[in-house]
C-alpha cells in the first residue's frame, strides 16, 4: 500500500503561486513539499491529506487569480468609458 503514487503538486504549487495569487501559492507549495517527506517517513496517509491539501490551495490560487484579472479587466473598461 505505502508503495502507490501520491501527487505532491510542487510544480502546480510554484506557477500558481508565479503567475496567480501568492500568498495561497506559498501555502500550496509548503504543502506540496510535505507530501516527499512524509513518504520518507513512512507517513502514506498523511501524504495523501498533504497532497491534497496542496491541491486545494492550488486551486483556490488559481481562482483567486481568475477573479483578480477579471476585477481588473472591469476596472480598465470602466475606466475607457468614464475616464475621457
């Protein structure tokens, strides 16, 4: 059973923390480097909850980031149409 696959989503944890939200992203990518070391340890369950913990903060970065864009996407029309 301790010899299965377990996701760390190190390399999803760095881009989302890059290029969408950092902060969220610093707590994925601290997850995701849990995830190694408890497998070291012999620690499979609580490798699975690390990397699923990392994937969730991934994907509430990346939301974050979606939302960030599209709240500045709006703010630059406003602006074209009022700001003349």
């Amino acid at each position: 059973m301790t010899n299965q696959y377990v996701p760390n989503y190190l390399a999803q944890s760095i881009l989302v923390t890059l290029f969408c939200c950092l902060p969220l992203g610093i707590v994925a990518i601290i997850k995701a480097s849990e995830v190694n070391s408890r497998l070291a340890s012999g620690d499979y369950e609580g490798a699975v909850k690390a990397s699923k913990e990392a994937k969730k903060f991934c994907w509430w970065s990346f939301g974050a980031g979606i939302i960030f864009i599209a709240i500045y996407f709006v703010l630059v029309v406003i602006a074209a149409v009022f700001g003349q």
